[in-house]
C-alpha cells in the first residue's frame, strides 16, 4: 500500500505545478504544464482561463495516476495573484481572457484616479498601479459589451485564479478566496479585513461579484467526485509569495525571502501591525484562526521573465542555463547595463511608463555583455527594494533567504550577495510556494506538525560575498544612473 501524502496545486504566471509531499516532506510526485501567454498589445498580458483550468487538472490527473487517489489526505492550493477573471456563473464560461497582473492596460485609469492616491493607500497597503486586480476588473466592465446587464442580474462573478480553480474544482458551489489573495484586489481593506464599501464606490465595481473571503486555513469545501473519482477536502490557499514567505520565515519577524519567478517579489514578515510604507506595498500574509500576519513586500515585475526574453524573443540563449556560462565568461561587465523595466516599473519606482533600458554599448559589445547585463539587473533591482525596506523597518537585515526558478543560476546568486554585501541562503527545494500551500494545508489537517513543517527547511547552498564594497556600491551606483534614463519614457 502507498503511503498518504498532501497535495499541492500551485497556480504559476507561465504554468501550473502539482506536487505530492509525502509525511517526511519528500516529493514523492510531481507535474507541470506550461499554458502560452497572449500580448495582444504592446504592454498587455492575457492567458486564457481555460489553459489555466485544464493544465491543472492535467498535472493534477499525472500525480494522482503515480500516487493513487486514496492516499492523498488534502489539497492545498497556491496561485499567481492579482490576475483577473470574470465569468458566467451558470454557463462556467470566462466573458474575457484573464487578465494578468504583468498586463499595464489600465494606465489611464490609475491616472484618472490618482486623487485617490492617498485613501488606497492607507486602506489597502497598496499603491494605486495597473498591476492590481481593481482597474482589471473596472476595464473588463468598461469593455465587454452586455456585461454591466449581466452582472446586474446576477450572472457574473469574479475571481483571481485560485478562486476560478476553486469554482471549477467543487464544480460551481464554491466561490472564496481569503485575505492573502484578497489584499491584492485593491478592493479589501487591510484593517476591517473585508471589501471595502468606498473603494468600491471608487473603482466603480458592484460587491455582487466578489467571492467570499474565509480563513487562509480554512477548509473550502472538497474536490467533486466527477473530477478524480474521489472527494477530497481543499484545505489552505495563500497567494504565491505569501505561501513562499510561510516556507521560508513562517512565523518569525526581521526575515527576508525573495522569489525569483517569472517577476521577483521580496518580502518580510511585520507580524501583527501593518506598517504603511510609500513605496513598497503592505499586504496580508495569512490569516489564520483568529490571528491575522502582515508582510512588506516589494514586486518587481521582471525577474526569470528577461531570461524568458533573452531566449524566445531576442534567441540569444538556446536555454535559460546558458546564460549562467555566458556571463560568467566575463571578468567584469564591462560597463554595460540593463533596466529590465519591459512592462514598466514596480518597487519602489512604480512607474509605468517606464521603458527597458540597454546602455553602455560599444563595438566591443557582445551578447555575452547582454546576457550578464540582464542577470545582474535581477540583483541590482532587489538591492532597491532590500534598502527600502530597511529604511522602512529601521533594521537591517542579516542574510536573504531565496527561491524561484533563477535561483539555480550560480552567478546570479553570487552576484546578488556581493551587491548586497549579505550572505543568501538558497534551498534544496527551490519550489518554496508548492511546500507553503502543502505545509498550511498539512498542519491544519494534522498531517504535519508546525515544527515538522519548519523543518523541512533545508539550504542547499550559501553565496557569500567576495567582492569589495567599494566596487559593489560602484556598480550599484551605475545602476541607479541607468534607471533615471528610463523613467517616464512614454
């Protein structure tokens, strides 16, 4: 007989993963699918909820075929925030792509609400930028013809893609998320911790079609049996940073993580209190039982996606593993720099007008110099948003602890510790957001324990600095001499 496990479901911007961990925290089974994404417009991004639906069930199908269904105890799920959908609640059917949260469309009308800048802010920890679901959902309003009527009787609900999976899941008798998910609508207020009535009013979106928020460990209801020939219980969502924060730091203050996904989002843990930063956004970490964490968090919306761009679009690089030789066959980069800002600015520059930047550029120039460019952007981006912080906080952090998928690339990890001048710590598993939505689904079950949970923690390898301070502040200095050049280019 198997052993029992818990599942993971982790809802990626490029893919959908599912990950069986077995009661010692192994891998005992996974899958990934990639789905394609769609630019129909310079600066916009949609996937189509379906893509995102089927190659879920698909991954989910493959795992459960190697580990039986019987022995998967629960399923924890966590997803890409932000990124928007509105569909039929009778037919299941989307009334629009998904909206995603790398997608800039909704510049103008953050410009017409700017005089609200002040009130979003102070109710919601964010800062008033396309990259939230709010304006998504006021476009889609704006621009899908018949839908103001059908929301008006009731057929339209709304959703961030653990919410759609969800739906879909219990086949239509479930429509929640919770309040890691929620605080990154730009529609839920952080204090009160419901949908807020005046931001509403605000962003011009009817309450009708917002889905019940619960408890991030709470159990959402079960898988229908139609799906996997078998009930199981769907316990525990977190957004994907907050999932990769609950692996990484789980309960302890004066941490830091960074994510280096398709954008890369570094965040801490603040605990109870939310601190109100200007340009870095305070959301919610989770909410569990009574107990409600808040995490500063900076977003930068490219990371592994100008790897992504090297290779499909520029095809400098055959694979994403290539670009770590390329750069490394450097001694220095030779004064060449890249400002990664292809769908804008986030943390804590926030401007979405800015435009990518490639400068320094001389006949001696190769791809070599771009491809070490590129990664060391990565870098100079999170020192940006790490100095943020610490001015913020009043505390400067010991080490950073990181995962995502760039990670496994040496020369970027190394060069993000001489910049830093700090140690970072890289895990074994480096997919930290899978384990997070396991783990809180894990320990509500009593599957794992909090402290089996914690110890599942292991560091693969630690980059400690080895360049001189000096020559650190002197590249970063360059950096932030790039940046000004790309601002407001539009």
């Amino acid at each position: 007989m198997k052993a029992k496990v818990v599942v993971a479901i982790d809802l990626g911007t490029t893919g959908n993963r599912v990950i069986a961990f077995s009661r010692e925290g192994t891998i005992i089974a996974k899958s990934y699918y990639e789905f394609p994404q769609i630019f129909p417009q310079s600066g916009w991004v949609e996937h189509n909820p379906f893509d995102i639906l089927n190659t879920t069930l698909d991954a989910l199908r493959d795992v459960v075929k190697v580990i039986g269904v019987n022995n998967v105890t629960s399923i924890g799920i966590t997803n890409q925030r932000e990124t928007t959908i509105l569909w039929d609640k009778f037919t299941g059917k989307p009334v629009y792509n998904a909206i995603v949260w790398q997608c800039r469309r909704t510049e103008n009308i953050c410009r017409d609400l700017k005089q609200y800048n002040k009130v979003i802010k102070e109710k919601t920890g964010l800062v008033l930028d396309p990259y939230f679901s709010a304006t998504k959902i006021k476009w889609i309003i704006k621009n899908v013809p018949d839908i103001k009527k059908k929301i008006f009787e009731g057929k339209i609900i709304f959703g961030t893609p653990e919410t759609w999976i969800l739906w879909n899941l219990t086949v239509g008798n479930v429509h929640c998320t919770e309040p890691s998910n929620a605080s990154r609508t730009m529609l839920f207020n952080i204090r009160t911790l419901e949908f807020d009535p005046k931001l509403l009013k605000i962003f011009a979106i009817p309450g009708q079609i917002l889905p019940e928020v619960k408890n991030s460990d709470s159990t959402f209801g079960v898988m229908d049996k139609k799906i996997l020939g078998k009930e199981i219980p769907l316990v525990g969502i977190l957004g994907d940073q907050q999932a990769s924060l609950f692996t990484q730091c789980g309960w302890k203050k004066n941490m830091i993580k960074a994510t280096y996904g398709t954008g890369i989002f570094i965040m801490t843990n603040i605990l109870k209190k939310p601190v109100i930063s200007n340009k870095l956004l305070t959301t919610i970490a989770w909410k569990i039982g009574d107990e409600v964490n808040y995490a500063m968090e900076g977003s930068l919306f490219i990371g592994g996606a100008a790897i992504q761009w090297l290779r499909d679009n520029l095809k400098i690089l055959k694979s994403a593993a290539d670009s770590e030789n390329m750069a490394a066959l450097l001694k220095d980069n030779e004064d060449v720099y890249f400002v990664p800002a292809l769908q804008g600015l986030g943390a804590p520059y926030w401007d979405p007008d800015a435009r990518g930047l490639l400068i320094g550029l001389t006949r001696k120039t190769t791809t070599k110099n771009i491809v070490r460019a590129v990664l060391e952007s990565l870098a100079y981006q999170t020192r940006d948003v790490i100095e943020e912080m610490e001015k913020n906080l009043q505390f400067k952090f010991k080490v950073l602890c990181v995962d995502g998928g760039a990670t496994v690339n040496n020369f970027l990890m190394q060069f993000q510790s001489d910049i830093l001048s700090l140690p970072v710590e890289r895990l074994v598993n480096i997919d930290s957001t899978a384990l997070g939505a396991a783990g809180i689904s894990a320990i509500t079950t009593g599957f794992w324990t909090k402290e089996q949970f914690e110890k599942m923690k292991t560091i693969d390898k630690v980059f400690k600095p080895i360049m001189n301070k000096k020559n650190s502040n002197f590249y970063y200095a360059k950096w932030k001499e790039a940046v000004k050049r790309c601002l407001k280019w539009k």
